[in-house]
C-alpha cells in the first residue's frame, strides 16, 4: 500500500484535477517546442551551410543527448521528486533551444552540435520526469489518463510543426522565431509547475531505493519484456514521422503536399487513438488493447507497403491508431509499483529510445537498395514482436 497523496506533496490541499491539467500543459509544451525545432531543419541547414549528412549528425547528437539524460533520470527523480528536477530542465530546454538557433544563425557547426546534445539531455530528463508525474496522477485519480498525457504532446507536435511552416511561410528567421517559442514554454511552464506536487518517487513506506536497486531493474524480465513493447511500438510511430511523406512521394509516386498531407492523417489518427484510448483501456485493459492496437499498425502497415496508392491512405489511418498507445501504456506499466517507478520509467523510456536513435538510419540505408516501402518491413517485424510481449504490460492484481 502506497502512501496517501496528499501526505507525499507539499501542499496538502493540492488539487488533483489542477495537477492533471498542468501535466497536460507541461507534455503539450514539451511537443510544442521540439516541433518548432525539427520544423525549421532545412532552415538550420541552409543557415550552417552544411549538407544532409551534417544535418543528420545534427539529430544524431540530439538523439544521444536525449538517451543519455533518460538513463540518468531514474537516479535524479528517486531523489529530488520530478517537480524538482522538471523546474531544472524545462528552463534548460528552453534556453539550450534558443542558444542551438542563435548558433545555427551565426553559423557555427560545432557550436549548434555541442547545444543540440544538452537540448537532447533536458528533454530525456523532462520525458521521464513528466512520465512519472503522469503515471502519479494517474494513480491519485483512479483512472486511465496517461494516453491522454501522449495526446497532449501529439497536439503540441502538430502546433510546433504548423507554427514552423507558418514561420517559414512568411521568412522569419530560426532566432526570433525560437525564441517566441521557447518564451512560451518558459512561461506556461513556471505556471503549470506551480500545480504539481512535490512527489519523491521512492517515498514509501518502504526503505529508499539503493543505487543497486535501480541497476538492478535492467535484469528484471518483466520491465525489458515492457521495455521491448515500448521499443516495437515506438519504432511504429518514428518509422512514420521519419518516412512516411518520402516513401509516399518516392515509393507511390505521391506530390510532396500530398506526402505531407499524408503525415497529417498519421498523425490525427495518432492522436484521436490517444484521446480515444483512455475509455478503452479502461473497459478492456492494457493487454487486449495492446493487442488490438498492434493488429491495427500491422494491418495498415501492410496496406501501405504492399498495396496500391488508393489503400495507403485507410492504410495510413489504421497505422496510425494502432501506434497511439504503446508508449503511454509501457509508461504506466513500468510505474506500477510507486517506490520503483522512477528506476523502471528510466529502463522502459531508454529502451524505447534506442528506436529513436537507430531506427532512422537502419530503415534510411535499407531504403537505399530496397525501397522504404520495403524497408518499412523491419518495423512490421517490431509490431508483431511487441504485440506477442504484450501480455508483460498486464496490470497488478489489486488487493481485497
């Protein structure tokens, strides 16, 4: 038995609905910026002066950045709280962001790498923190609302993505632009934090997690089995975001609007599955849904890489509804248990990340000799193993 909520917070008055509404707000804002960013990548290339292959180096460092801040992240929410530690890095996200454009600007290469890793940090670190924030809250309200959290910071991917074209539109510069961003995160973020509570994430009745606990639960079966699913399902939604307009363009033979526009339909239909998913795991639980889910990205996944153009777009759609609960649902798995939960979000978010880091190059040089269509295989492979792991993401048998 965990200890109540409001003897773990500093205000004990502390509304629960306020603290949901700031969670929301903080994943939101977290989407927002890094949209804004990964929008504006043909301006930062055209303000460096570099090729793709430097661009890509660019994501690369951004990507280790972020896999280093969610190894290190357990340790530092188990001790300070994930209030604590998100008053650090959400500021750092927002400055190191401002510092990557000022330096992309001017045009120095180095600079804008060395920046981009420590935005890449502060944005591992605020994943996992706002992750077990979530999964706290979760726990406070008695309900399912993590894949709404996910929703949250899909719709902030799409304002990013919007505002970047809009900024790009009407030829204003990354700095200023970045800038107003990253202003907003500053903001909105001091006042949602004002509303999460104080939590330490190991503050139990149990004893403090040790050091050795927490590399333990690199060897515990049930977390890597989790950590697998959160991978497949993560390499489902990143293969798309990464892809899936240019395999639409070069494999279908599609315009580049419609490409794009193809990408929006993925990402709707992500986020409808979202917002939709909280009722549905509710009423069917998280191993059903996971499977359904999975059925769903390899039915769509195969009616866009074998099928005619015409079947990619319901294609598409399934797609993805079926990569919308993977990696919320992992994110509450691994936080069942409340002393632990820190160590074992850092494991799940990490392994899940590794998809982030490899999955894009893996999937581009297969691309080069068999088409992305083809290529995309790797990522039907990675659904199915993550529906068959499923079952490890099973909820706690609750006490009488």
């Amino acid at each position: 038995m965990s200890v109540d909520f409001r003897e773990r917070t500093a205000a004990p008055g502390a509304s629960v609905t306020a603290w949901r509404n700031a969670v929301f707000a903080i994943f939101a804002l977290s989407g927002l910026t890094f949209a804004s960013y990964l929008g504006r990548l043909p301006q930062v290339r055209d303000d460096l002066g570099v090729s793709t292959l430097q661009v890509s180096l660019l994501t690369f460092g951004l990507a280790v950045g972020s896999v280093v801040g969610l190894v290190g992240s357990g340790a530092l929410a188990a001790r300070f709280g994930s209030r604590r530690v998100m008053a650090v890095t959400l500021p750092l996200l927002g400055v190191s962001m401002i510092a990557a454009a000022a330096s992309a600007q001017a045009g120095v290469y180095a600079a804008t790498l060395g920046v981009l890793v420590i935005v890449g940090l502060a944005h591992g670190i605020t994943d996992v923190c706002m992750n077990l924030s979530g999964a706290e809250n979760e726990r406070a309200l008695g309900k399912t609302v993590m894949p709404a959290f996910h929703a949250a910071f899909s719709m902030g991917t799409v304002i990013g993505a919007l505002t970047a074209a809009a900024a790009q539109a009407a030829q204003i510069p990354l700095l200023p632009h970045l800038i107003g961003v990253n202003a907003v995160l500053l903001i909105a973020g001091w006042f949602a934090l004002r509303h999460v509570p104080y939590v330490a994430h190991d503050a139990d009745e149990h004893a403090p997690v040790s050091r050795r606990e927490r590399l333990a639960v690199w060897r515990e079966p049930r977390t890597l089995l989790i950590g697998l699913m959160v991978l497949g399902m993560a390499l489902t939604e990143g293969s798309a975001n990464d892809w899936l307009a240019l395999a639409m363009v070069d494999d279908h033979g599609t315009s580049k609007t419609v490409g794009t526009v193809t990408f929006a339909v993925f990402v709707t239909f992500m986020t409808i599955g979202r917002l939709a998913g909280t009722r549905v795991l509710d009423r069917h639980g998280r191993v059903a849904t996971l499977r359904a889910c999975g059925l769903l990205a390899l039915a769509g996944l195969a009616m866009v890489i074998f099928g005619p153009t015409w079947l990619a777009f319901p294609g598409v759609a399934l797609w993805g509804l079926g990569a919308s609960l993977g990696f919320p649902v992992g994110m509450s798995a691994a936080a069942d248990d409340p002393r632990m939960a820190a160590a074992r979000v850092s494991v799940v978010s990490t392994i899940g990340y590794l998809s982030f880091l490899a999955g894009p190059p893996v999937i581009g040089a297969l691309g080069e000799y068999i088409t992305l269509l083809y290529a995309l295989i790797v990522v039907l492979v990675a659904v199915a193993v993550a529906v068959v792991v499923a079952p490890a993401a099973r909820e706690p048998a609750r006490s009488a």
